[in-house]
C-alpha cells in the first residue's frame, strides 16, 4: 500500500513538474496573463508560440482564440468608428457628389458584409455588443436615407 501510494505522489510531483516548467505551458500561463490585462495582441502571439511548441496545450488554443475573438471585435469597431467619421464629414455638406454617394455606399455595404459575419466567429460582451448593435443601426437608417435619395433622383 505505501509503494502504490509513494507511486501515486511521485507521478502526481511530476506531472504537476511538467506544467509548470514546460516551455509551451509556461507561455500559456503568460498569455491569460496578458489576456487578463486585456492586451490582446501580445497574448495571441504569446499563445501561438506555446501552441509552435505543443499544438495539443488545450490552455494556449483557449487563450489564442479568445484573444483572436478580442481582436476581431476591436478591429472590427475601431474600423467602423472610422468610418463612422468619415460618413458624418461627408454628410455635413450641403450637396454630394457622385463619387461621395458611391463612397457613401461602398463604406455601407462594407460594414454590413462584416456585420454578418462578425457574430459567427466572435462573441462580444454586452457592452461591446450595443456598441455594435448601435452602429448597426445607425448604417440602417443610413441605408434607408440612401434608397430615399436615389428615388428623388430618378
């Protein structure tokens, strides 16, 4: 009974030993870190290395698609923001031309083609989620001013 429990302490010791001292793990546990202080992008590499090391570490995958989530969804609402922007200058002017109408366009049909996709993928938080859904909205009723001006055109 002692040795098979002395078996059962040691193997229990060395399997505690290789996680934490293993290259791959060691990267992992510092990619949450970096995750948990929401930096992002170093956490996606840090977790990608672990993963060059041992593709099969379950806790490096988790954190790279977490943070590969967190990226997305950054980029995603800093490019609409952008955007955004550049729709509300063209807007202010009293008169548009024909090439800011189709820019005013391309940049609607570009966000919606990401739009549809962004959730597939990704999944935000609540507060990311109604920043989302509010500039969803606002390129809706965008969309339904653009319709109404091509009717009073034609």
């Amino acid at each position: 009974m002692k040795k098979w429990l002395f078996f059962v302490v040691c193997s229990l010791i060395l399997i505690w030993a290789y996680f934490q001292f293993s290259p791959s793990y060691s990267l992992s546990r510092k990619a949450k870190e970096e995750f948990a202080k929401g930096n992002y992008q170093e956490s996606y590499h840090l977790a990608n290395l672990a993963l060059e090391k041992n593709l099969y570490n379950k806790a490096a995958f988790s954190v790279a698609n977490q943070s590969k989530q967190r990226l997305n969804i950054q980029n995603f609402l800093n490019k609409t923001k952008e955007n955004y922007n550049i729709l509300i200058q063209i807007l202010q002017k009293p008169k548009l031309s024909p090439q800011e109408f189709l820019q005013i366009q391309w940049i609607y049909e570009a966000f919606i083609r990401e739009y549809q996709t962004l959730f597939f993928f990704n999944h935000p938080t609540k507060q990311e989620k109604e920043e989302i859904e509010s500039y969803a909205q606002w390129f809706k009723q965008l969309k339904l001013k653009i319709d109404s001006a091509k009717e009073i055109k034609h």
